[in-house]
C-alpha cells in the first residue's frame, strides 16, 4: 500500500493507496469531488490535480497519474466551492403541515450536485441549506458513464452507493451542527433525484436503464422507508427510466402555476420535460450531455467563481460577466448559451453550425478568429487568447440544444397543440435558473412563439421533496402525479427521429 497526501480546501487528506493504480481511482474511494467527465478514460482533460514537486506544483490528470508513496497533491479549487441549492420561487406550499417532533431534512440529488435543506418538523420551518458538487463526478459527468462505471468494474455499484450515502449524510450532519442544539439531529430524509441516482442511492443496479426499452427495476412507489443509520428515507416516485423523482417533485412544488397549457423543462445532463394536458402530464427525455453544464467544453466548467455567466458585445469585443469577478476561468452553461448566440448574431456560425475560420467570417472578426486543422474557426472571446469555443464545442452545443428543441416539438404534436397555445415555459434546475431566456430562444433552443412567457423556477426537485418532508397530504399528491403522468420514449420515434435533424439547423 501507498500513502498520499491529498489538499482538499484547508484539510490535508491521507489516503491510502495501491502502488501504481491511477490516483483517480483513491480519490473516489474517499469520495473527492473531482471531475472525470469522460469517466476516467483520458479523454475529456477536466480531472486535473495539482502535483506538489521540487520545482514547484505541476498539474497532472487523476486518472493518468500512477499513485506513489509519499505523493503530495492539491485538488482545484473548484472541488472546494459550495454550489447555490436555492429553491423554488413559486408559491408558499398549499399542503397542510403533518407535524411531529424532531427536525428532517429534503435532498435533491442532481447528477451534478447534491442539495440538502433543513426543516423543523413540529413548525415546517425551514432551518438552512447546503449543497455540494456530487461526489460521483469522479465516476463521470452524466448517468451513462456512471451506469458504465458499475457494468466494468465488480463491486462498482457499492462504491457508488457508498460515496453519494457518505455525502448525503455529511451535508445533513453539517446543517444539524450548525441549526440544531448539540447532540440533535435529523430523523428523517426525503430524497429526489433522477431514476439513475435513486437507485444507486439505494444500491439498486441501474443497468437496465441504459438497455432498450430502459426499464428500471423499480419506480419507487412503494411509501415504506429504509433506513440509512437510524434516518427513515423516503424517496420520490418516478414516471421512467429517465423521467424520475426529480420531475414528480418539481411538478408537485409549482403545481398551482402550471394551469392551462404548461411546459416544465428541467435541462441539466439530461433533458427532462412535461406537458400539462388537462389533469395529467406528457413527459418525455432527451440526452443532451454534460455540455450545458461545461463538461466536454474546451472552456466549459460549473458555476463557480470565474465562471463567464453573461456575455455580449460592444463593438469593439466580449463584455464579460464574471461569477465573483476578477478574470475568467471559463464558461458556464449560461454563458456557453449567450456565446453561442452572440456568435450566430456576428455571423461567424452559420446556419448549420459550422464556426467561421477568419477569411469566411464576416469583416471585424479576424482578429477573434484562428483557423483549425480542419478548416473550421476557433473563436477567442479574450485578447490572451485563454478563453474560446472550438468548432467541436459548438457541435456539442448544437446536439444539445437540437435534443431539446425535438422533445419539446413531440409533446406539442402528441398533445394536438401548437407552440402559440402554451400559456407558459417553466425552466428548474440549475441552468434554468441562470440563462438568459433571449439567447436560449435566439439558438432555436425553445420555440419563439414562447418569447415573453418563459419562468425560471429555481431549485424545484428540493422544494418539491420539501413539501412531501413535511406533509401527508403532499405526499399522497406526490405519488398521484406520478400516476397522471404518461411517458413518451423517443428512443425509435418516428417524430423525433425527423424534428431532431431539423433542429439542429440556426435559422
């Protein structure tokens, strides 16, 4: 065995490891939050570790990098930030309080981030919230690479479960340290998340899923608890394979919004949406990748300080926001979407996504613009050239948004309704708290008959699992949406088949 000396914010971790074996491997047995969006295959560049030597720190990939005794790393700051876990904007919860003693707590378990709130179960207040970037990024950025991550290696699934149960309970154990008196802590957890992370949560394989016709084992509506160290956990019912728990709680938290003819999309690694149709639900999923979240991006990275959030242009180049300020580090998925349309709007992408070398772009973007191996451009939104979109990222940003646009246009046919007849979109998740909805209808992402009637709701899966926290009645009305709710596999579907290449298309 090896001995390695891992950075990790202001602790120094002492891990131990197997002479030789990758140090990605030991960083996921001890749960670190680093990023392998490729799944640890070399490929995507993104788990890069800081290696402390003589000459100084070194940054060296995880998964590339054989342990050796007495190695000193330091993981990026990134791995340290806290995330924004808030949660719904919409109305105060219409379900009555079931009250009883002790305190509970709702946890969202996004594939990209785990966000828990506090609540006092005898007032239904709220006490506090944390969030955290999931630990399972170390096993690769979507569901797919982590159902794959649990096919190719024995004991996979265990290893999952035991990372996201770890920080489930250390993020709940913080917020009781901090809200509750000493020695106090939480009886009780509601989890929602997507399909795949509930069964891991539960240490149910995931395989099928990933398999036609993707059926999981299990739908989670049976109400009875289990038990993770003495704390009753419930968890959301799902409609699908790739419609989960997630979905039923956002629906269940802006329930009174989505009247009439309403869409609820939640975009992050997957697409996930549903069509309000009298009293029930069309849902449907599309895989749009970790793109919209910068995974896969050249630039791309979360939301964190030094993250581009916004951009535009004055004439003279990119205006920048800046999360925090200071210089950028990268783009997030919001401002991946406003560079994407600020892009189609100076014509240096054209209608079917190519990105311009210099001498095709029109006049004033040379000096933005490079030529690739391929003849394609690279387009540089920086003077040192540090921050820039290569074609092969734009291809990404194209698939992803084609995906969405197909999905939504499928529901809307299935449903008999035009684009025009939906009284409102309503975005959740973290990107649909955060993008700016012009540039998002600018890249043909959402129909532009919806200009005007787009609402971001925030966090609407933890707000969801909030209200089934703490109230009976809101619980039973979980699982009755869950039941009103009828799938739509575009996996084969003729519709989708045709509207997906139609989509990819910049008008």
């Amino acid at each position: 065995m090896s001995s390695i000396f891992v950075r990790h914010g202001e602790r120094v971790l002492r891990l131990e490891g197997r002479g030789g074996e990758p140090v990605l491997d030991v960083l996921r047995r001890a749960g670190l939050p680093v990023q392998a969006v490729c799944g640890g295959r070399g490929t995507c560049g993104k788990c890069r570790v800081l290696l402390e030597g003589p000459a100084g720190p070194q940054e060296a990939l995880a998964c590339r990098l054989p342990t050796a005794d007495g190695m000193r790393l330091a993981l990026p700051l990134a791995s340290n930030a806290s995330v924004c876990c808030g949660v719904s904007s919409g109305a105060l919860s219409p379900f009555p309080l079931s009250p009883r003693g002790g305190a509970g707590a709702a946890v969202d378990l996004g594939t990209t981030t785990v966000a828990a709130e506090l609540f006092d179960l005898s007032t239904g207040q709220s006490l506090g919230r944390a969030g955290a970037w999931n630990a399972q990024a170390a096993f690769g950025a979507d569901v797919l690479t982590r159902i794959a991550y649990v096919m190719e290696h024995d004991g996979g699934l265990a290893l999952l479960q035991d990372v996201l149960r770890r920080q489930v309970l250390s993020l709940v154990e913080e917020l009781c340290r901090r809200h509750l008196p000493p020695g106090q802590r939480a009886g009780e957890l509601f989890l929602s998340g997507n399909t795949v992370m509930q069964h891991i949560a539960c240490g149910l394989s995931p395989v099928s899923i990933a398999k036609a016709p993707f059926s999981p084992p299990t739908l989670f509506w049976q109400e009875a608890p289990l038990e993770w160290e003495g704390l009753a956990v419930r968890l959301s019912p799902c409609v699908a394979g790739y419609v989960g728990g997630d979905i039923t709680a956002g629906l269940l938290s802006c329930g009174r919004l989505l009247g009439g003819r309403s869409l609820f999309v939640d975009v992050g690694t997957n697409g996930e949406m549903a069509l309000r149709c009298g009293d029930g639900f069309l849902c449907c999923a599309v895989a749009t990748g970790p793109a919209f979240e910068g995974g896969g991006i050249s630039c791309g990275m979360a939301g964190l300080p030094g993250a581009v959030r916004r951009m535009s242009w004055d004439g003279a180049g990119p205006v920048l926001e800046v999360i925090g300020g200071g210089q950028p580090r990268g783009l997030c998925g919001s401002g991946l979407l406003d560079a994407l349309a600020l892009l189609l709007e100076l014509g240096a992408v054209d209608q079917s996504g190519r990105l311009l070398p210099p001498d095709e772009a029109p006049r004033g973007l040379a000096p933005w613009l490079e030529r690739d191996q391929n003849g394609n451009g690279i387009f540089f939104f920086t003077p040192d050239r540090s921050l820039f979109l290569t074609a092969g990222d734009l291809r990404a940003l194209q698939l992803a948004k084609g995906a969405v646009a197909a999905g939504i246009e499928v529901l809307l046919r299935r449903a008999g309704l035009s684009a025009d007849e939906l009284d409102g979109l309503y975005l959740a998740g973290g990107l649909g708290s955060s993008l700016n909805p012009q540039s998002a209808l600018r890249i043909g992402m959402f129909p532009p008959q919806l200009a005007g009637k787009i609402t971001a709701l925030g966090n609407t899966a933890l707000a969801g699992a909030g209200e089934a926290l703490l109230s009976e009645r809101a619980r039973a009305a979980l699982f009755d949406i869950a039941r009103r709710c009828t799938y739509v596999e575009l996996s084969g579907d003729a519709d989708f088949s045709r509207a997906f290449p139609e989509h990819l298309l910049f008008d």
